[in-house]
C-alpha cells in the first residue's frame, strides 16, 4: 500500500482531498529550500503546518499540574494518521488524530500531549463484530527458555481495531468517528504492507448505520456489483467519547529517524523544489515522506529514475520544518533490490536503531589479550569448585553462546541437589569499561532468522562466557536441595567453577525423556566426557525432567497463565541462505525441563537482590491485561457461546485449556482463541524497585509471582549483567552498588526498549523469510480457521504457518455472496461459479471457527503475497465442522 500522492502546495496531512487547504504556497511544498514567495501579499508570512513545542518550563509545569500527559506514541501501521498514547488512569489509550496533531513525533517516542477540549473528542463506536484479524504474535526469542508469556506484545489500543472513516464522501479534515470493530485490522503491518487486513479499501470505509429496526443485512451481493465498504460494519453501535489530545513537546526521540525505502522524482516538475530535492517514499507508512536533496542522489537519478524503482536506500531525517507536510533528510546509503533477504534484512536493523557494527578496537582491548586464556589459580580460590559434577547444557542444536547449564544429583535421603550454572559475564566485563558501555547500549542480542547480532563480542559470545563442553568455565550458580516434587528444602547462590561434560540439544533431551529405560546408541549422541557416563547423562536428564513436570503442574495450579502461538522455524540452504522450508516449531518437554528451571533461578534471585537492595534491584514486573479489550473478548466468547473465565490469569489460562478437546477441530479453535486472549495482554518490563512505592505493582501476572527478574542469559541481555552484580554484591563478593534508582530506571527504561526493538526486529525476518518462501516455493496450501467475519471478506489463521491473511470475495471464482447475522453471529454465504457448466453451483457458509482450505500466492509487488480461499469439497460446502462427540460440551 504506497503513500496517498500529494502534491506539493495542495494540503497539510490529514487533509482530505476536495478539501480547500489550510497551507497557503509556503506550505507543504515550500520548507525545504526557504522559497520567495510569488504571491506579494503573503511574503513574510509563511504559514505553520505544526504548532510550536512548548518551552521545557511550561512541560515541566504543566506535568506537575497534571494538565499535560506524557507517554510513548504509538501510531498504528496500518492507518497512519491514528496515534495513541497510554492514559495514567488505566482506561482507554488517549488518541492523537492525525499526522498534524502528532506534532512531528514518530513510533515509539516519548512526548508530552495536552487533552483537547471535550467537543473535540472522538465517538467511539464499539461494534458487535468481533473475532477479527488481530495482531500477529511477537515471537519469544528463539532461546528465551524462561518464557514468562508466549505473548509479550506491545499491546496497544490500534491493536483493538480503530478504525478512522477517512475521506467521507463530502471531504472532512479528520475523522468524526473511531469505530472499534473488536479485534479487528491489527495486524502489525511489514515493511512491504503485507498485512493481510484492509488494502486498498481503508479509504472507502465509511460508517453504515443500519435502518431503524433492520439488523440483518443479508443482501446477496453479486460479482460485478460495487457494494461500497461501509457495508463491512454492520451492528448495532455503542457509542463513548474517547479523550483526544495533541503532541506539544517530545521528551525523547526514541525511534531512529531512519528509514528504508525508494526514491522518486516529485510530481510538480515545474516548481523550484523539482530542481532541487527528490521524495523519498518510507516502506514504513508511519515516517513521513521525506525531501532528499538530488546532490545525495545517485548521479543519475533525475534523467534514469526508472531505473532505481526497485532499489532500497536508507534515508534519515535531519530536520521537519513547523511549516513543512514533508522532513528534510540525508540518503545514507544504497541497500540493493527490494525483496532480497540481505539489503532487506539490513534495512530491518537500522530502521530499528540496531548497531550491527563491527566492535571498535577500544572494545576489544577489554577483552583478555593472551590466548586461550584460562582461569587464573587465584579466581579459583575464591569459587566453589564444582568441575568434577555432572553438569551439560541443553540448547537449540544450532546455538553458540551457551548461557546456562543444569546439574542433578541425588542424594541419600532421597531428595536432588539441583544446579542452574549461568555464564559468569560480569567477570569479564568491568563496570565503566568501553565494553560495558557498549553493552550497555546494545541492551541485547538480536536473533533474526540466518544470524545474530551480538550484544558482546564473538569472543566473549562463543568462547570464553559460553559453557561449551570439557572446557574450564566461570559460572554464577544457584543450586538448591530439592524434594522429588520441587519443593525447596535448602538454596545456595554464589560464584563457581565448573565444566560441562556435553552438549545436548533439545533433541537428544528430548530422546532421553521419550525412551527413558533404553540405551541412546552412543553415535546418537554428542560427545561425552569420560568421566562421565551416557547411562548418568541420561538419568540426571530424567530426573530433572520429572522434577520439572511438578514444579510445572504446581506453577499452574498456583495460578500462572501460559499463550502458547504459533511460531515458525526455517530449514535454510546452506550456500545461499535462501528458505528452503519452514514447519511450526514444536515445544517440547525437553524445552518445558529447561524453562522450569530457569524461571526458579530467576525467581530466587529476585528475592535475595531485592531482601538485600530493596530501593536498587533490578526486576521484572507484567502488568495485567487492558481491562476493557479482556471483557469485549469475553463479551464475543459468550455470543459464540464460549463462556471465559477471565477473573485471574488462572482462570484464563485453565478456561483455555481445559475447554476443548484433543481433536483437530479443538485444537484449531483453541489456537484461534489462544491468539485473541493475547492481544489484551501488556509488555513485561524491567523496572528499578525504589520507583514504585505500591509492591503489588512488582506483580508478574502471568506467572503470577509477587517477584521476577532476569538472571539467566548474561550473554545476551544486559539486563541480566546487572542482576549479576546485585547479586554479587547482595553475597559479599563486591561493593554494595553506588546507583541512585532514577539511574537505574533510565538503564531499565533502555533495555525495555531495546527489547522491544529486538522482538520487533525478529518478527519482520521471520515474515521477510516467509514472504520469500511463498515466492520460491509457492504456491502453498494449509487448512485456515476463521477468525472474523465481514460481509465482503473474513480473516483466517493459516494453521500450517501461523500467519494471519484476509480473504475477499471478489477475489474468488463466486457466482454471488452474501452476509447476515444468525442470531449475533456474522454469516457468510458463498455460492461458487461451477467448474462445469451443467453442475450446479456449490454453496459455502463462513462463520467464526470454520475450517477452510486456503492458499498462498506470491504477488508481482516484493515480499507481497495474498491468500486465496479453495474451491470447497462436498464435506466443506456447508461449512459445517466436526463438532460431534468429540466436541465438549460449551
């Protein structure tokens, strides 16, 4: 979906068109080059798009006087022109209507809004067509072992499904109407607007309000009859006025002020601008188009500029003028073809403020100069020697920094000692130095789908932190004195020395879990230390496991809530990187083994760093579900008569899982319901304990735990460094920390955001991937559920994949469709053109929870690819659904 095409001097964003401009012919086209004007009665006069930020001072004031708002702006992906920040009070986000009351701020900064006046709020108009398309799930890293949520989005109120009425048929400078169709149109959108959810049709949407006493709308609808979008919204609406504000000051910019993109002449080829700047066009329709000048062009450009339609560059904003539609930037660099992996993957870390540099040499001079190096006799001393224990990691097969590792012997009493042992970073990674700093920035890892970007140096990353086998190896450790079902009898935290006897992936655990009394042939397995048996291997990887099934069973009965979605994994070809494959990633018990004990060291470390630093640890809190979208969803479950429980993450989560059976039908729902509970759900974030005065908000809701931090993976997460070193403090081996908590939140702040950036960052490589394999293996086929019903079109989830697409009907071989409600249900009925003349026509019935057939296509736009509904068989044409015997009852 490209830009709308402005023309130069015609209108300030936001306006629609037929509409006389505000912006007089300074305006739009007029900033960049400080243009005279040639009308004499308006020189000097240049007219402003954007108001002037307030002064520091009158913030700051106004802050404290509670008549201005601050928060992070988030504009949806999809309908650029709606923002949103979150309101203090909890209610519903505060929402910023259009690109001139955003003031010049983009995604994720951190600005200051002032409420607009009662009569300028917007209605709000919740409707009873819920259940559709909805955000796609950012992924867990792929070695996140202590899961705390499958489903950690940053949910926001554009992932209810605000839906602005833009460019009414008479012309409105802004939309007089949010129209909340719940769960609807959130897919977070990729760079190359594959979405899958409104297209083209966004600009067509206007509000359709049904005759008095109307309420079905069942009008068969014809293939060449143009029934207009506003059809799609059918109900019967509520209305509320949602607070509306615009942006005054921004506090921090956050996003990079980078962009990728494509570079284009400008339209008027008579203006004086023309001769100097070309318009670079985002990818991301949530930047502004921006004015490069022609000289950081290629040479060129202006006489082949049909030659670069395809050609990625990176552009930054340097400057966006108060009385310009457009920012003024510098092209940084020429990245290649759109809708190749490598300048798109590119394009994807620096849009998202990754350093992807290489480490400079102040860096590296941290690191230890004489190799291999080893641990000096001195440092063993001071660590609990435990090299002789049976110790082994268990990671992903592909994996090289290894973070953790686990031990478990049995004692004569019959209980374990269990070891969690995690990379001892802190050692080698002084507090101050020019990699702390580094590191520090970096926040994190950035795992995208054929590589890593590190937060350490590779050195640090897979050699000398990561607890690679038969090899000496510094560790932070816990270990506790366990019953064999989990309950803790003794704890021990402090610095050890250890050395893993092997390697085991997930799938040799995994083996020795499925075959527990047989012998895993020895060329199975991964080279093992001598001193150390397969046969001890192998029980310690048992008992473990049937440690971990209690300790599992009993998080759950204690109220913890797990959304387990659909994630994709890729076999890739080895000498071109190209997706060969893709399955969905199995979550096994050798996983569950691990992610159990990670989320008890993690867990016991948080309350010793925060007993020792009650005003300087370092945890992780996850706020509950948005109220609001958790009852609309709970109000939708009860049409389609499935009663949620939804009064504790508890309850949630057992309501999901004990309500539907094994079957195909079952599990596919539940994959469907799985995916709209997590839309409610909040970022966890890091936070520094002296900030918060009320303890109940250090809350983690979906494990619900009154306390949690991060400790496990210091290779990866800075956050992690530095619970190492509250810990090492809080256990005598270092001074108490000299931090004042406000320092401490800004570290927390930057890693929350980081994180954020980084999660973001995988999901569009995972979807880069995908885009490409449909276009080099496509077509491909997979049984979809449905997710949501319109009257021209319905969402699915494509099970195979787990990707979320829309389905139009006049994309489809039909005779005629048409749309109603059956009871609270949409309905829509499909009748098929017949392959042979003499047949009859086939019929289909859409409603929430069919199963349908579908394909993916690629499409001639890169990385774009559309999903296309199978002609039904005979068992499909009703749409009806195996809902017999096996089905429990509701």
């Amino acid at each position: 979906m490209n830009h709308p095409d402005y023309k130069l001097n015609l209108r300030p964003p936001g306006t629609s068109r037929g509409v006389s401009s505000v912006v007089g012919p300074h305006g739009a086209g007029a900033s960049p080059g400080d243009k005279k004007s040639k009308n004499k009665s308006m020189r000097g006069k240049k007219k402003s798009i954007f108001e002037p930020y307030m002064s520091k001072d009158d913030v700051s004031e106004g802050l404290k006087r509670g008549t201005l708002i601050q928060g992070v702006l988030r504009i949806n992906p999809k309908k650029f022109h709606e923002a949103f920040i979150p309101s203090p009070d909890g209610d519903r986000d505060i929402f910023i209507d259009g690109v001139v009351a955003r003031n010049r701020a983009l995604n994720g900064d951190l600005v200051v809004v002032k409420l607009l006046p009662e009569d300028q709020w917007k209605p709000r108009i919740t409707l009873s067509l819920p259940g559709v398309l909805g955000l796609q799930a950012i992924k867990p890293e792929s070695n996140d072992k202590e899961t705390e949520v499958t489903y950690e989005a940053d949910i926001s109120e554009e992932c209810c499904g605000h839906h602005l009425l833009q460019q009414s048929p008479k012309g409105c400078n802004s939309p007089d109407v949010i129209i909340e169709a719940q769960f609807d149109d959130s897919n977070s959108e990729d760079r190359h607007g594959n979405t899958g959810v409104l297209v083209d049709g966004v600009k067509k949407l206007t509000l359709h309000t049904p005759d008095k006493g109307k309420e079905d709308s069942s009008v068969p609808v014809t293939k060449d009859e143009n029934t207009p979008m506003s059809q799609d919204i059918r109900a019967s609406p509520e209305k509320s006025l949602q607070k509306s504000a615009k942006v005054v000051y921004i506090l921090e910019k956050k996003h990079s002020r980078a962009a990728t993109g494509i570079l284009k002449l400008l339209a008027d080829k008579n203006s004086d601008l023309f001769k100097k700047y070309a318009l670079f066009s985002p990818s991301d329709h949530r930047v502004p188009r921006i004015y490069v000048p022609l000289k950081d062009c290629p040479q060129d450009f202006m006489t082949r500029p049909k030659d670069y339609a395809s050609t990625l560059f990176i552009c930054r904003i340097v400057d966006w003028k108060e009385d310009c539609n457009f920012a003024l930037g510098q092209l940084a660099k020429s990245l290649g073809q759109a809708g190749e992996i490598e300048p798109e993957t590119e394009g994807i870390l620096t849009e998202y403020g990754v350093d992807f540099s290489d480490f400079s040499s102040e860096v590296l001079e941290c690191l230890p100069q004489s190799l291999p190096w080893t641990i000096p006799p001195d440092e063993l001393c001071k660590r609990r020697d435990l090299r002789k224990d049976c110790i082994f990691t268990i990671d992903p097969s592909t994996a090289r920094d290894l973070d953790d590792a686990l031990s478990c012997r049995p004692l004569t009493d019959g209980t374990f000692e269990v070891g969690v042992h995690i990379a001892d970073v802190s050692h080698f990674v002084p507090e101050g130095s020019s990699l702390d700093k580094v590191a520090a920035e970096r926040a994190t890892s950035v795992y995208l789908v054929q590589k890593v970007v590190p937060m350490l140096p590779r050195l640090l990353c897979e050699e000398l932190c990561s607890l690679n086998p038969m090899t000496d190896k510094l560790t932070f450790s816990v270990i506790w004195k366990l019953t064999p079902e989990g309950k803790i009898l003794e704890e021990w935290f402090g610095r050890t020395v250890i050395r893993s006897c092997t390697k085991l992936s997930y799938d040799h655990a995994q083996s020795m879990i499925e075959n527990p009394t047989e012998k895993i042939p020895e060329e199975e397995l991964p080279p093992i230390s001598p001193e150390h048996s397969p046969e001890e291997v192998h029980q310690a990887v048992l008992n473990l496991h049937s440690i971990a099934k209690q300790l599992r069973q009993q998080r759950f009965v204690d109220g913890a809530l797990r959304l387990d979605q659909l994630k994709l994994a890729f076999t890739l070809d080895h000498e071109t990187g190209m997706p060969q494959g893709c399955h969905i990633y199995e979550y096994r018990d050798s996983n569950k083994l691990v992610e159990e004990f990670m989320l008890l060291a993690n867990m016991a470390v948080a309350h010793k760093i925060f007993r020792t630093f009650p005003e300087q640890a370092l945890l992780r809190r996850h706020p509950p579900p948005q109220t609001k979208m958790l009852s609309d969803l709970v109000e939708f479950c009860d049409q389609m008569g499935l009663p949620m429980d939804v009064s504790s993450a508890g309850a949630l989560n057992k309501s999901l899982t004990k309500t539907f059976g094994d079957d195909k039908y079952s599990l596919a729902r539940k994959e469907v319901l799985t995916n709209m509970y997590s839309r409610p759900m909040q970022m966890a974030l890091y936070f520094c304990s002296g900030m918060l005065q009320d303890q109940e908000q250090f809350r983690h809701y979906a494990l619900n735990v009154p306390l949690y931090t991060h400790f496990t993976s210091p290779i990866r997460r800075f956050a992690d460094v530095i619970v190492h070193r509250l810990l090492a403090a809080a256990l005598g081996y270092s001074e108490q920390p000299d931090v004042e908590p406000d320092t401490l939140q800004k570290q927390a702040d930057h890693c929350n955001d980081r994180r954020m950036a980084s999660k973001r960052v995988q999901e569009l490589s995972i979807g880069l991937f995908f885009a490409v394999l449909v276009k080099e293996s496509g077509p491909l086929e997979s049984e979809a559920m449905v997710m949501g019903v319109l009257n021209q079109a319905f969402d699915v989830l494509v099970l195979r994949f787990g990707v979320q697409k829309r389905i139009y009907c006049n994309a489809l071989a039909l005779r005629s469709y048409h749309f109603q409600k059956v009871g609270k249900k949409p309905e829509l009925t499909l009748l098929w053109e017949p392959d042979d003349l003499e047949e009859e026509p086939v019929q289909q019935v859409i409603t929430i929870f069919s199963l349908v057939d579908v394909v993916l296509q690629a499409e001639a736009t890169a990385l774009k690819y559309s999903a296309i509904l199978k002609r039904p068989g005979p068992e499909r044409s009703l749409g009806l659904e195996k809902e017999s015997d096996e089905e429990p009852e509701d």
